[in-house]
C-alpha cells in the first residue's frame, strides 16, 4: 500500500463509502482530493450515501455532488450500487450525470476488470439486517467520539476478529465470482478494510472507505494497481 502524497494523475479512478449523510462523512476532504487529480475515469464503487434520507445531506455534500456533476462532463463516471445507497440509482444519475450499474465489466489493455460493491458476498448482511445496522450505528458512534487520528476506530477494525473474517469471506467469495465470470481483476468497497489478494490468476482488492482516517483509494494505469492512502 502506497503511503506517499496522492500522485495527480491516472486513467482510472477507485473509491467507494463516502456515506454521504452520516454524521462519519468527509465530503469536503473528497471534493478536496478529487480536485487534486486528473484521471478518464472515475469509479464510485457503491455506498456513496448513508441511506435514502436526503434531508441528511450538509451543503458539502450537496457541493461534492455538483464536483462530480461537473467531473462527469469530461471524464467518464461510473456508479457501483451499494446496499446503503441502494434505490438510488435513477437519482443519483440525474444529480451528476454518472452511469450506473450493479455489476460494472470493462476492458483495459486486454485484461478483464470486474467492479462490484461487496454486499452480495455478505451473507451476514442479508440474513441480518438489523444486527448490521445495529453495528453500523454503534462503530459510527465510536468514530465520533474517537481521537483526531481515529485510533480507537483504527483498532477495532485492525483487531476485530468478526472484520477480519468478514474482509477475508468478501475477498474469497469475490475471487470465486471473478473466476465464474472469467474475470482477471475484480475491485470492492463494503467492508471498510484496503485489500490486496491473487488467487491463481485472479487479482483481489478492495479500495477501503472515506469515512475512517486515513481514507483509502485505488489507482490503475494500464496493469499497475495500486492502494493508496490519503490522509
């Protein structure tokens, strides 16, 4: 994981979980970061809002979306649905002129590349809905009350065997997927978590989020990939 200063330049673009809307979003550090880049295509990789309450939504907010509303009038955006922000689609296409889809393919220098949010490896999540918005609200609790640098957060998510098991279970269930689909590379969001894995010929990641400090993103230029933090 590359921990330098973002560099202001790629082809393709990789973030997912802003969840615009909670009280645990940056909008204004994403809008500050993605002005620092230039890049042909971004890729919003799902969860971008908390949920379907617009009314939660701060003028930062509203001014990333504009940001990307205007990006999308030069470089090409791609929206992953997520299960937070999921019902959104035709809405959020309006708001910023991005594509969306559920599963997003594409071909880039002969490869295959496959983006999806990661819920749908997360049979936690779909059999318990309301445990998982439980731990959800409680996590986002902690981040408020934390240190600056979030280290309580950073902690528990370093240290928590049940995400460890949950970013391990996405990575082998999306690996799996990849190799049904007869993908070569394969991107996520979902678990919060910055992931590398290569099973065979299949390469993992998983781009993190924007609401834990540091937040994380992913670069691809031809078959370069890599995770990069911002801080």
């Amino acid at each position: 994981m590359n921990n330098k200063k973002p560099q202001n330049k790629t082809h393709t673009l990789i973030l997912s979980d802003f969840h615009l809307g909670s009280k645990v979003s940056h909008s204004k550090k994403i809008a500050t970061f993605l002005k620092s880049f230039r890049f042909k295509k971004l890729i919003l990789l799902g969860d971008i809002f908390e949920d379907l309450d617009f009314n939660r939504l701060k003028e930062s907010d509203w001014e990333l979306l504009s940001l990307i509303g205007k990006i999308s009038k030069k470089s090409k955006v791609i929206w992953v649905e997520g299960n937070h922000d999921k019902g959104l689609a035709k809405i959020f296409a309006g708001l910023t002129g991005s594509r969306v889809y559920n599963v997003y393919k594409w071909k880039y220098h002969n490869k295959k590349y496959l983006a999806i949010h990661g819920h749908q490896f997360d049979n936690f999540l779909t059999e318990n809905a309301l445990l998982s918005f439980v731990a959800n609200q409680v996590y986002n609790f902690i981040q408020l009350i934390d240190f600056k640098d979030r280290r309580i957060s950073r902690a528990i998510k370093t240290k928590s065997k049940g995400w460890l098991r949950l970013s391990e279970k996405v990575a082998k269930r999306a690996i799996l997927f990849a190799k049904l689909q007869g993908i070569d590379y394969i991107f996520c969001g979902h678990t919060h978590k910055a992931n590398q894995k290569k099973s065979g010929k299949i390469n993992y990641y998983n781009c993190g989020c924007w609401t834990d400090i540091p937040s994380t993103y992913i670069t691809l230029d031809k078959e370069k990939i890599q995770i990069h933090k911002f801080f």
